[in-house]
C-alpha cells in the first residue's frame, strides 16, 4: 500500500500551447528534454510558464527555445532567472539532423506543444508544423461545428 492518499495527487499535469494546433499544421512530433535552472523547474512544477508564444531556431547547430515565459519562483532569492531567456533543448543527434534539415530546407518551423514531467524530468513535446492559411481554419470550424451538431442530433435521439 502507498503511503500516498488520492488526496495527494499530483497538482500540476502540463503546460499546453493553446494557439499551436489553431494555428498550424502538425507534421511530426518529438520529444525533447530542455536546459533548465533549479528555480525554473519549481515554477513549472506549480504550473507558472506559458509556451503560446514561443519557438524554435537553430543556433550554431543547435536547438534553442526562444521566447519561453517561465515566472520567477515567488520563493526564490536574488538567484532567480530571467523570466523570458533563450532554454536550450536535448535532443537524439538523428533528430536533431531531421529537425535542423526541416526548418532550413524545407521552410518548416518548430513550435512548443506542450511542457510536461517525466518522472522528475522536464520534457517538452515540440512539432515540425507549416502554418494555416486563413481558409484552412475555416474548414477545421467548420468540421467541428458539424461534429458537434451530429452529436447533439444522437443525443436527443437517445
């Protein structure tokens, strides 16, 4: 038996970029580990960060994650980090390859879908992605209010 009661479960499950799948095109997804100081994963922890703005670029063959919005840690001393810093991300080297090759041949870009824990680890699930056109997000408003009125129609059948 765990020690743990349900009560104690876990306060904080991800953080999402809400505007990402709006957005975008989602064409493939990987899972990255990120360069973090101890101050900024406990401000992730209690859930203070947002992605909706963020990106990915490469910089001297490497993968950075610019414009990340993590929030100062409330109980953190003058060794508090910078809220908006360049974080860099961990990934296999083939990937970095595949990923790298995307953004600059192919014209792709690397978007942030979600920051999340992995046992005791911070993870990010980033995206190759292309970006909507404006008639592209009509059609996708278009399936869901669709989808939604056939749902409604099942449900008062029932």
């Amino acid at each position: 038996m765990c020690a743990r009661s349900k009560s104690d479960a876990p306060r904080f499950t991800e953080i999402r970029n809400s505007k990402a799948l709006r957005d975008y095109a989602v064409e493939e997804r990987f899972e990255a580990g990120i360069v973090l100081r101890g101050t900024e994963v406990k401000s992730i922890r209690a859930g203070r960060a947002q992605i909706n703005d963020a990106f990915g670029r490469v910089k001297k063959g490497e993968l950075w994650l610019i414009n990340t919005h993590i929030d100062e840690y409330s109980f953190g001393s003058y060794l508090n980090h910078e809220t908006r810093r360049d974080r860099k991300l961990l990934l296999n080297r083939s990937e970095l390859r595949k990923i790298i090759q995307a953004i600059e041949t192919e014209g792709r870009s690397l978007i942030p879908l979600r920051i999340y824990f992995k046992q005791a680890l911070v993870k990010v699930e980033v995206a190759l992605v292309t970006g909507k056109k404006t008639y592209d997000k009509r059609e996708d408003l278009r399936k869901k209010t669709a989808l939604r009125e056939v749902d409604r129609a099942l449900k008062t059948r029932r």
